[in-house]
C-alpha cells in the first residue's frame, strides 16, 4: 500500500504542485509531470493484475469506443485538414494515455483492486490538498512572499491561484482532495475530526479562489450528503455542512479584508457578477454555435477551434483569444460536426449514467431488493459493502469534472483528465470475486500490454521534456546561447514543439514574407495579436493582399492595444478628407476583394 501511495502522490498531488516553469509553456512541467507519474502508476497497477482480468462491461465500452473516435478525429485533421502533425500525434497521445487509465481502473475494480488503488489516490490528492491551500492562502494574505519559482505569483491579486496558476483549476482540485479526505474519514485512515478540519480549510482556499464552479461544486458536494444515506452520520454532515463552511470563511475573510484593507477578491467578483456566467463566455459559445450551423457536418477540425473561430468574421466577438470553446459539447459539435459529436457524446453520456447506476447500486446489502442509496439500510439488512462508497466517492469525482467541462476546459489538462479518466474506470466496473481470485493465483502472468502501455507513457512523457528543450533556449536562452537564427532553426527540427519555434521565426522577423513556412504550422496553435499582425505583414510581403486584408479586419475585431500602431494608418485616413488620403490605403485598411474563409489559411 505504501508503494501505491507514494506513485499515486506522484501521479496525483505532484504535478498540481509545480511553481517552476519555462517559457513558451506556463504549464508544460505540470503536464509532463503527470504523463510520467501516471505511467509509473499505471505500469505497477497492471503488473497486479493477471491476463485475464479485462474490462468488460457496457459502459466501459462506450468510453473506450468515444476515445477511440477521439483519437482517429484527432489523426484526421492532419490527414484531411491540414493541421499540424505534432499537434494531432500529441492530442492523440494524451487520449490514448487516457484510454489506458479508463481500462486500468476498470480493470483493477473487476479484480478487487479498485478501492485499494483509489485509497492511495485519496491519499495523494489529501497531499495535494494541503499544499495546495498553503500555496493559496499566502498567494492571499502574504501575497510578498511568493517566488515564482516554489510558490506561483497569484495570476488575480486578492484570489487564490495555486500553482496552477487558474483560480479554476485550483478550486477544482481541491474540490477533489474534500472527497478524497472525506472518504479517508470515513474508512477510519484518518480521523474524523481531522478530515472535517481538512475540509474546511479546503472550502476556504475555494471560496478564496473566487471560482464560480468552484461554488457549484460546493453546492453539488452537499447534494451528495443529502442524497447518500448509506454514508456515515458523520460525513454526511460534513457534506451538507460544507455550504455553511463556505459561508463562514467569507464572512472572516471579509472581516480581515475590511480591517487590514487587504485584497479579497472573491467579494469583487461574487458582488460585481454573482454566480453568472462572464459577458465574453456567453460571446464565445454564441460564436461556437454559429461555427456549428456554418459546419454542421464534418465541423472545422479536431484542435482546430481557435484556428477556424479567429479567422472567422465575429464583429462583436470577446477581445480575449480563445483557443476552447468552453463547454465540452460546443467544442466537440463545432470541431467534429454534430454527427459524430452526437456519437461521442452519447456514448460518453451512457457511460456516465452506467457509472451513477453503479455507484447507486455498488455495495448493496446482498438481498436487497432496491437501491438502499436513498435511505437508511433496513434494521434486517447487512450494511453496505465499503466499495460502494468507494464508488460514489470517484463518480462524485468525476460528475465534478464534467460540470466544471460545461464552463471551462479542463480535461485539456494531463493533471485533471488521467485521474478523472482512471476514477471513470473504477465507476464503470464491478468487483468480481472470479476475477478476482485470479490475482492471488496469476504468477507472473500479468496483463502485458497494461504493463508496456504504462511504459511508454513514462518514456513519452521524459522524451517530451527533452524535446521541449529544443524551444526553451529560443524563449529563455543560457548564458552560451547561439544565435537567434541557429536556436529557431534547430527548435523548428522538435518533434512536438516546432509551432513554438515557427511562432518565434513568424514574429521576429523583420520581413515575415522571408519566413512564410513559419505560419505554416504556428497558427494552427493558438493565434494571438502578435502572430496574426506578423502573418498579415508575411501574406502582403508576398503578394497575397486579399488573405493580408483578411487576416488584419480579423484582428482588427479584438481591439488589442498591441495592433495599435499597425492600424494607426487607418485611424488618420477615416478622420482626413478624401483629397487629403493620397495613393491607396495600406492593406490593413481595405476589405479582401473576394469572398475567403478559414480553409483558404490551411
């Protein structure tokens, strides 16, 4: 147990707890980390688990089957959109990592190992937890201490970042480290006082983080505690309590923030907007809707949202540059067409109700005639088996994830899918004492394909920091550093990162049209202020103005203080005569000649 503990906080607590990152990635280390810690998890859960033991059931296959679509989505669009390969091989990469977990957790419930594994796991998100509400709590009220380096800079001053830097990201793990810890209460690792202590020092670094999602994740939390009654009299009210926890913390923050005048940024945000949604996500999921009905069919491409959404004409558009749609179902329907994005979803959607029926159902008195989750057991019933609350436990988990996904895109991150996708497996199986019998006798006949799986997902991951050193000496060069020129031109040789290295060649230059290649790959990534007044300048350096002038009337539609200078010319010739606006305008300020898209751009 020791030994899954400690691969488990690798995997779980030690990546969300990485200060220290290196331009062109303020998360890269984070990610990588988490390839690697889950590879090494993953490779000793499937050494204990013999050959035989494979997941089987129907929702386990519908999950399978949507990554697998994924997956082929994802190779597609450089098939058959033009995307980047090593943008398409990494996102395929990390579904298939998560594909793996799926089929690791579900395979370890099948042979009784389910609740051992997710009791390391709650260990290592408890670890978490408490690093990272220390993290949080000094981002707030000594907000002069952090470094950068050990402890982020709060991203929002007054408002509890974390590590990760997004005041999301961190309200959601530790929305998982109070299930974790709660769970540890209830099976007696810990004591109950001392995980309702924990719990309410994690309800306090939420509401510090100012997180919308992270307050329905609260409410959500004692939605459980309602509901559950086959759970402790104890835990229960930890549950229900957590909204009166939350309450409480606010009002002596609040307190502190009035007498001390330090920042509190929760009461701006709560006060200034409630629990509602911002102006710029309602703008972005109305522009992903129009991107649906104008490709309903096979949509933009898989990845390629902020390609095709930035090159699509939204006079009123949100000035930030969004690379996601920020709800899980517009980004599948706008990026695969709704066909296959209904496909998808559905058979996520019917893994997750297969999930909830077992989670209800697991642990149920043998006997019983009904779900006893909804009440008390009866006095001549056997209690319920502990892997049900097990069960809920992860469900609960992973219902948390997908409600932030509808607001927010956090399954793009290692950190937050392969544990989201590992807890998804252990909810979509059942304990099988055949199956599980067949661990104590498996001498050595472990699932090797499990094992191997695991492996390159360790080697992947290490290989991934290497290469991303190939772009880190463009952005943050050493002391012995080459040339400019020579570091772009070797970063453009990454087998992952080349957009990086292209981007700086784009956007240095003092000609673009030198480098056209460069925003070959680039703006396939994300494309920001700079890079698209660097693609304009390239297209009219080599003669397509039409394209230049498109390009500049979509960045035009941010408003960005950085385009300023680059549309100064056209700020003096609207506000001069006509006889004093000699020769033709600059071809930022001319509409294209003819009708163009974001396809004309692949």
């Amino acid at each position: 147990m020791a030994v899954w503990s400690l691969l488990a906080t690798l995997a779980v607590a030690f990546p969300t707890v990485i200060a220290y990152n290196v331009a062109p990635s303020a998360t890269f280390f984070n990610q990588a980390a988490a390839f690697v810690g889950w590879g090494g998890f993953l490779m000793v859960m499937g050494s204990c688990l013999p050959s035989g033991v494979l997941p089987h059931s129907g929702g386990t296959r519908a999950l399978l089957a949507s990554l697998a679509i994924l997956v082929m989505a994802a190779l597609a669009a450089s098939a058959y959109a033009a995307a980047p390969w090593p943008l398409s091989l990494s996102s395929a990469g990390t579904l298939l990592a998560a594909a793996l977990a799926v089929a690791i957790g579900a395979s370890a419930e099948r042979a009784g190992l389910g609740e051992r594994a997710f009791h390391a796991c709650c260990i290592a998100l408890t670890i978490a937890g408490i690093a990272s509400s220390a993290i949080g709590l000094i981002q707030v009220f000594a907000p002069n201490l952090p470094d950068g380096d050990w402890i982020a800079v709060a991203a929002i001053a007054g408002r509890a970042t974390g590590n990760l830097r997004q005041p999301n990201h961190l309200s959601s793990l530790l929305l998982w480290s109070i299930v974790g810890v709660l769970w540890l209460g209830e099976r007696r690792t810990i004591y109950r006082e001392v995980a309702g202590v924990l719990a309410f020092v994690f309800v306090w670094v939420v509401m510090l983080s100012a997180s919308r999602t992270g307050a329905i994740g609260i409410v959500t939390l004692a939605a459980w505690g309602l509901l559950d009654r086959r759970l402790s009299r104890t835990t229960r009210l930890l549950l229900l309590s957590t909204p009166l926890m939350f309450a409480l913390s606010w009002g002596g923050t609040a307190l502190w923030s009035h007498a001390t005048h330090g920042a509190f940024g929760a009461e701006a945000r709560f006060q200034g907007s409630g629990i509602y949604v911002s102006y710029s996500r309602y703008a972005v999921w109305a522009n992903a809707l129009s991107m649906i009905a104008a490709h309903p069919w096979l949509g933009v491409g898989f990845g390629e949202f902020n390609f095709a959404w930035t090159l699509t004409p939204f006079p009123n558009r949100p000035v930030a540059f969004f690379d996601h749609a920020h709800n899980i179902g517009l980004q599948f329907a706008a990026e695969l067409g709704l066909p296959l994005a209904l496909v998808v979803l559905g058979l996520m959607g019917y893994a997750l109700w297969r999930a909830m029926r077992h989670a209800i159902d697991a642990g149920r008195a043998p006997g019983a005639m009904y779900s006893t989750l909804w009440r008390p057991a009866d006095a001549g019933e056997s209690p319920a088996e502990p892997g049900g609350v097990m069960q809920r436990a992860a469900f609960v988990m992973v219902l948390m994830v997908g409600m932030h996904s509808l607001l927010e895109y956090p399954l793009w991150y290692a950190y937050f899918l392969l544990p989201a996708a590992f807890w998804f497996g252990l909810c979509l199986e059942r304990a099988d004492a055949s199956q599980a019998a067949l661990v104590d006798d498996a001498a050595g006949n472990v699932t090797r394909p499990y094992v191997l799986a695991s492996m390159a997902l360790v080697l992947g991951g290490t290989l991934a920091l290497y290469d991303y050193t190939r772009v880190v000496v463009i952005f943050v060069p050493p002391a012995d550093a080459g040339p400019l020129e020579q570091r772009i031109a070797d970063g453009r040789r990454s087998i992952l990162f080349a957009h990086h290295a292209d981007y700086a060649a784009g956007t240095v230059a003092e000609h673009p049209g030198q480098v056209m290649q460069a925003f070959t790959r680039a703006p396939h990534f994300l494309l920001d202020a700079r890079l698209m007044q660097a693609w304009a300048v390239a297209l009219n350096e080599s003669g397509e103005t039409d394209k230049a002038s498109y390009v500049a009337q979509r960045l035009k539609e941010f408003r960005n203080e950085q385009s300023e200078e680059f549309f100064a010319p056209c700020v003096a010739a609207a506000g001069a005569s006509a006889s004093q606006v000699r020769g033709e305008l600059p071809f930022q300020c001319r509409e294209p000649k003819r009708p163009l898209t974001f396809k004309d751009f692949r």
